[in-house]
C-alpha cells in the first residue's frame, strides 16, 4: 500500500502561544514562503485566523501542517498558554482542506534537526556526537518543550514530550538563596516555571528581591533589553538563566541519551546568547557526576535561525514515513 502523502500547495503553520507564523510551499522539497506573522488569540478561532491570510493568495493551499504548542489527541489539539483548541477535520471543513496534520510544536523543531543547515546553529560544547544518534531539541519561549529525533536508516521517529512540567529544585549555593523567592505562590517549581518568558520575570524578580534590589515588574522583553545595556539585577538574572538551561539541558541529554546532540531553540536563548558564560555553560552542561564520560560526549547548539519550525513543517509535509507520521490516526481529511 502506497504511504499516504499531504496535496500541495500545503499551508505551514507553527503556533505558539503568542505568535503564529504562516508560511506556504508550493511543492514538495520546493522552499516554504513566509505569508503573515500574527497574534495568537488576534481572532475568536484558529480557522478565522487562516482564512484571513489565505482568503487574499492567488491559489488557496491544499492541505496543512500545523505545529501546536500544546499536547495532541491524535486530531485535536490544545494550546498550552492560549486559549485556541484545534480539530482537524473541522479545520478542514472550514477551510476546504483536503488533507492535514498537527504536530506539537517540538515535534515540527525535531524534525527540523534532520534538515537544518550548519549555518543554521551555533555551536557552544563541541562533544563528539554521533551521526546517528538520537538527538534532541528543548527550549525556553512562551512555555517550555522538548522533543527528540531517533533515526534508524531512512525512517525517523518524533518523540514530543512535556518535559516542561517535571519539577526542579536547586543544586549551588546561589539557587538556594533565591529558591525560596522563586517558590512563592508556587504548588511546585517546574522547568517551565523558571526557563520560559514567564520565568525569565519570576527570576528576576527572585534576584532583586534576594539582593534587596528595588527593580520596577518588567517584562522578559525588558530584562533581556536591560541585561544587554549593563543593568546589574538583569545581567544576574540572565547568569542564573543560562546556568539553569545548561543543567537542564544536560540532565534530558542524559534522559534521552541525546549521542546526536543538544539543540536549544526558542525566541529567548539566542536573544541572550552574546550574555552565555560559555565555560559555565559547558561545565554546568557535562558536569554530571557519575556519568562524566557520557555527558563529554553530548554536543549542544543554539539554533539560531528564526525558521526552523517551517524547515521541520515543509520536511515532514514532504515525506511523512520518514518521521514515522505516515499514521491514519493522526492525518485527517476534508
């Protein structure tokens, strides 16, 4: 039986829970075009915000892949931090679809690393990886994801994950004296808690108010703007940042055992990387007693390009088996 294959033209869409980025391809392996950057929640449904971009082009697409920050029930979707559910075959009816798919969001991100030009990433700890070992992506932005890519010959699989919501606690003196002010309100601390735009604000406010710092609430917009400026209370917020994503970072490299490499993506890490104490990235990344020979071996990288999620999103539109989507429980139909 011939695999199932996705009509094109085919509408790429990678939605977070702020922005949602609309690009197009016109044919398979052919490049994605960026249509519209637009507000997540700008319109009452997901299907009100397609049409308003794709009522104006000259051919309306075919079919859809959408990546969803938010975890998935085969066809229907949630997203995490907005308020935008998503159910294929409604979406189809609506929007004269004959074919699609949702990803989460680090699904479309892990697909990515099968394609991603070296241009693309910047690399911070060299290890010695593996050509096919698995790899994994995470990183900060509106929430926290993480997913990994495992490769056996020609065909892949996409492992999407809530990694976001495991808990964290301290490991150094410096966390234990800010812990107690980033607990506060909290049931529990998870990753999402500190690594996420949300987060870079709680851990700000821990550090002035550990230092008796009188700092104004910003935005995470405003204290990376701050750190980038010299400000003392940002900069420390960004050196505990960076700490904390390396420890994480390192700690899913050992989950996953991610041979193939680290990949940190996400709007805020490459925003801040010119602040990476990248020696204190590194040791904090492999410092992983007893387990240091294993940990030498992870590389980790900053993906760096803005498109990513559309580079995954055009791949897996191109070729579904190859990351193991070729799944009728998954693709719906109009």
């Amino acid at each position: 039986m011939r695999p199932p294959s996705i009509a094109y033209p085919v509408l790429l869409a990678d939605i977070g829970g702020t922005n949602c980025r609309l690009s197009l391809v016109a044919e398979p392996d052919g490049p994605h075009r960026a249509l519209a950057r637009i507000g997540t929640g700008s319109h009452a449904t997901p299907e009100a915000a397609f049409e308003s971009v794709i009522a104006g082009l000259p051919e309306r697409p075919r079919s859809a892949v959408l990546a969803v920050a938010g975890p998935l029930d085969g066809r229907r979707a949630q997203l995490t931090n907005a308020n935008w559910d998503f159910d294929g075959p409604r979406l189809a009816a609506a929007l004269d679809f004959k074919q699609g798919l949702l990803v989460n969001d680090f699904e479309a991100l892990a697909a990515s690393l099968a394609v991603l030009r070296p241009a693309d990433a910047e690399t911070l700890v060299e290890g010695d990886p593996e050509p096919d070992g698995v790899k994994l992506v995470l990183g900060p932005g509106t929430g926290f994801g993480a997913a990994a890519l495992l490769t056996r010959g020609e065909r892949g699989f996409l492992v999407p994950t809530e990694t976001g919501h495991i808990g964290i606690g301290p490991e150094d003196p410096a966390e234990h004296r800010i812990w107690p002010a980033l607990a506060a309100g909290l049931p529990r601390v998870t990753v999402e808690h500190l690594l996420s735009g949300d987060g870079l604000v709680r851990l700000h406010r821990a550090v002035a108010t550990t230092s008796g710092v009188a700092e104004a609430d910003v935005s995470a917009a405003d204290i990376s703007r701050l750190a980038l400026d010299g400000n003392p209370a940002a900069l420390m917020t960004v050196v505990c940042f960076w700490r904390l994503l390396a420890r994480v970072a390192g700690d899913l490299a050992l989950a996953f055992k991610a041979t193939g490499g680290v990949f940190i993506a996400g709007g805020i890490a490459p925003k801040l990387l010119s602040l990476a104490d990248r020696p204190t990235v590194r040791s904090v990344f492999a410092g992983k007693p007893p387990m240091e020979e294993l940990a030498a071996r992870f590389a980790l990288h900053i993906v760096t390009t803005q498109d990513a999620a559309e580079q995954g999103l055009a791949a897996i539109a191109a070729n579904l088996g190859r990351f193991g989507l070729d799944d009728p429980k998954r693709l719906w139909f109009g």
